[in-house]
C-alpha cells in the first residue's frame, strides 16, 4: 500500500509518523519550498485528546522530545475587563501526566518536532493542483510538472484544500464574519512588567464593550535567545532538547503573543491587506479606552510577526461515496478557534485513519471499507467540533451588537464575577472546560506492531 498525503501540516504529518512506524509506504507533498518557511501563527493548545494522538503516532523519544519542546504551563485560565479588571480566574490543574494533559505549544516548535525524523518522507516544494483516479490508483499532479501514483490520497492540505475542491465540491466553507488581529513581542523587562502576574502565568482572555476580545499567552521555553538550554532546567529534558536537531530550524523564543477578534465591520475595510505597523495601528484605534499598558503591548508588538486572519468555518455536508481519495483536519472541518481544537482534531483524524490503514495493512479490512469507518466517525466528531466552535465565534453573538451588546457584556461579567467568588462553582466550571478538551479519554490509543518485512 502506498499512501499520498498533501500538506505537511499538523495532520498530515502526524499520520506519515503512523505510517512509516507501522511499515505502510507514505509520502507527504508539501507546497512550501523550506523547512522553515511559513507564518504558522504562535501558540496552539495541544488537550489531552491531541496528546494522545501524539503519543500514540511518534516514535517514543520524539514524544518525549514534544513534551520537552512546550512552553511552561499556564497556572490560570483568566478573563479580564479592559481596564485589566480580573472578572473571572480559575486555577489550571499542574501538568503531571506527560500525556494527559494541556501543552502550550509554539506552532513553529511543533511543526519542528513533527518534521523530525520523517526527511525521507516530506517532499517540499510540491504545491499539488490536481487529481486523477483510474481503477484503483490515484495520481497526484503538482504545480511543478511532476506526479505521483498511489492507492490513496489523502487531503491534509488545511482549511483551503485545493483535494476538498476537486473531490467535494459540494462542501463549502463560510466567513463567520469575525476577523483576528495576531501579532507579538519578546518578553524583555519592560513587556514583562506591563501584564499582572496571574496574567504573566496563564492564558487570558479580555472583553470589552463592541465585542472586541483579545486573547493574550505568556509562552516561555526551555531555551534561551541563543537557542541555547537556559540554566537549571537539567535531566531528561535538557537532554532531550540538546539532542534534537529540530531546534536549529527553530526560531521560537520566549514571547508574549496577542490575538484582537472583533466583527469585520469593526475594522479598516481593507484590513486583509494591512501589515507591519499598519495593523498595529488598526490594533491602537480599535482600543483608545483600553489600559495604557494593553496598549503598549500592542506599541511594542514586532510589526513583522502582525498578520490579519479572516474567521472561517466549514459548512456541516452529507457522508460522500467512499473512494480512494480521503480527507483530514482543517481539508474537511476547517473551525473557529472558539473551542481551541482544530489542531486537536486533525491529530485526532490522523490517529483513527493510522489504526484504519493498519488493519488494511493486517489484511483485516480492505482499504475502502477501512476509509469508509473512518469517515463515518471522523463526519460526526469533526462536524460537532465544528458546530461548537462556530457558536463560540460567532458575528451573531448578542455581544457584537450596538446596544444589547453592552447588556449582554454587563450580564456575562456579573454572571463571572459570581462564579468567581464561588469556588465550588469555579471547579465545576473549570473540570467542564478541560473534559470537553480529553471527553474522549481512551479512545486515541494506537497499538503499531512493526511492520513485517514484504507485507
Ligand atoms: C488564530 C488561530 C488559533 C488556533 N488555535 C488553536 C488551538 O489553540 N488549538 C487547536 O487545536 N487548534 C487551533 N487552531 C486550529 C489549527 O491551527 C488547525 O486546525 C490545524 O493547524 C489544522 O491542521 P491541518 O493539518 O489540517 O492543516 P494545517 O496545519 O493548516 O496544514 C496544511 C498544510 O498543507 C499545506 N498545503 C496547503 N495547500 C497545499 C497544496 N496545494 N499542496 C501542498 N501542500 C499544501 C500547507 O502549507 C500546510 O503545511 C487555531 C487556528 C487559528 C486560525
């Protein structure tokens, strides 16, 4: 069995690590031309679900080395008025499970780690435009005039999938009508001191009047600016963090990383083309009555890490006939950050669609019937993500709108702020949050028996 993948992204390599460890032949096309090219945004939050995902698909010591790689883990989930007024902080529970548990993670940092060990594997510079099935073979073109024949392609080339184009053309995707400001900052004396320590030593989110919000992440790694180990950390992980090459393709550092949603009408019409200290400035008109030290940070941002991104959701299609092209990750449900599991999702397809093709491999299914179960779990589980985290993004929320919107504003706060003086409220709201993020505790194990030679 030869499998195709397009797009080195979170899924697509993930799955090539399953792949090669169980012995099934994998190649992944990916259109940019480096290693280390590409915004891929700053922090994603790997749940337990994506954990497991992981753990299940990497070679052991790269796991470890994922574990190793992450930012220092948030203490506190806040929510802040614009004044930087606490309204709401719940304790985050330690990580003491190396794999049951929240990782914040630099996306460039994870991309690093995935890419690691698969060089025979990842193909760069192959920008796929098109596909073409005959019998029981599927061939890939690429926009560099060359081709590749497999048994199955698979489509893990995000939230624009040029494979999801061709193949369902039927599924569509939609503007949700929020767009997102990002940009950030090196934590130097002075962008420390501008945030309250519980906002230092946890992930924050700020609502404000509009229904403007800004997310704020306080990452801070193992390494120095050097790329060096920073003292004292020692043991298995400094170990681990030397050995890996990854690092040298690296160029994470400690940061403080912001992210201001608000709807699209909020913002210059031309936004998706602003850049640099434009949208620093877009960033500056659209607060004038935040804390001064907000805005700092905004002031203090490095124009050349801003980047707009315009809220897309995928619209929820119909099972398709099964074939020998199949789909992945952001390629079939692309979401709204809402629920912080697009990533963990995708991680989720790659490990059922491993186990699916090891059963092929085992000759216990045959591979349209193992691409069939697959999709038929991996339609539900994406399209209900992608349904939760629309209603958690969304430009008809109460809040967006002129006047209700401050009503609703004024009534989520005092709700909060009730919460936050209940502790045993505070809890419950708090162990809802994380067992939605690990609801399907179990479920992402994968048992990859090494491949027998000429199977
Ligand atoms: C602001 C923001 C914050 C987010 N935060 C979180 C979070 O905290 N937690 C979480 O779980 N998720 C988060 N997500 C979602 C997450 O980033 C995505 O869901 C995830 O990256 C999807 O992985 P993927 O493998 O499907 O696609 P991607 O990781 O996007 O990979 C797609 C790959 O395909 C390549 N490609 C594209 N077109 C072609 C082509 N024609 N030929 C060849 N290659 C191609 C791309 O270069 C890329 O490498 C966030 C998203 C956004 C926008």
């Amino acid at each position: 069995m030869k499998v195709l993948v397009i797009g080195g992204g979170t899924g697509g390599l993930a799955l090539a690590h399953g792949l090669k460890r169980a012995g099934v032949g994998v190649t992944v096309f990916e259109r940019d031309a480096l290693r280390t090219d590409g915004l891929h945004g700053y922090r994603v939050g790997i749940d337990p679900d994506g954990s497991r995902a992981l753990h299940a698909l990497l070679p052991t010591e790269l796991y470890d080395t994922f574990v190793a790689t992450k930012a220092r883990d948030p203490k506190y989930f806040n929510m802040l008025t614009e004044d930087l007024k606490e309204v709401l902080s719940l304790d985050l529970p330690p990580a003491t499970d190396p794999v049951e548990s929240e990782k914040s993670i630099s996306r460039m940092t994870l991309r690093q780690v995935l890419l690691t060990g698969l060089e025979d594997v990842v193909e760069f510079g192959k920008e796929f435009t098109r596909f073409e099935q005959e019998g029981d073979r599927v061939t890939a073109y690429f926009a560099d005039g060359t081709h590749a024949t497999g048994d199955l392609l698979v489509a893990a080339d995000g939230a624009h999938s040029r494979v999801r184009r061709q193949y369902l053309p039927q599924a569509k995707t939609e503007e949700t009508g929020i767009i997102a400001i990002a940009g950030k900052l090196p934590i130097i004396e002075e962008s420390a001191k501008l945030v309250p320590p519980k906002v230092f030593e946890g992930i924050t989110m700020v609502n404000a009047p509009r229904g403007l919000a800004c997310i704020l992440h306080v990452m801070e790694f193992q390494w120095d600016r050097d790329g060096k180990v920073k003292s004292g950390i020692g043991g298995n992980t400094e170990e681990l963090i030397r050995r890996w090459p990854g690092l040298q393709f690296d160029n994470t550092r400690d940061y403080i990383n912001w992210g201001l949603s608000a709807t699209a009408d909020k913002f210059p019409a031309n936004v998706m083309e602003l850049r640099g200290h434009e949208l620093i400035d877009a960033a500056l008109r659209l607060t004038p009555g935040w804390h001064p030290n907000l805005r700092r940070l905004f002031e203090l941002t490095d124009p050349g890490t801003c980047f707009p991104v315009n809220i897309w959701t995928s619209v929820p299609l119909e099972p398709w006939q099964t074939t020998n092209v199949t789909l992945l990750g952001d390629a079939i449900h692309t979401m709204t950050p809402g629920r912080g599991v697009g990533a963990n999702t995708a991680l989720r397809d790659a490990v059922n669609l491993c186990r699916a093709l090891i059963e092929v491999r085992d000759g216990t299914k045959q591979l349209l019937t193992a691409v069939g179960d697959y999709e038929m779990r991996m339609i539900e589980y994406g399209f209900d993500a992608v349904n939760k985290s629309r209603a958690q993004m969304t430009a008809d929320d109460p809040v967006h709108k002129p006047v209700i919107g401050r009503v609703a504003l004024a009534g989520m706060r005092t709700a909060m702020r009730a919460v936050n003086h209940l502790p045993p409220v505070k809890r419950r709201m708090r162990d809802s949050m994380l067992a939605y993020r690990g609801a399907d505790r179990g479920e992402l194990t994968l048992d990859i028996t090494p491949a027998q030679v000429n199977r």
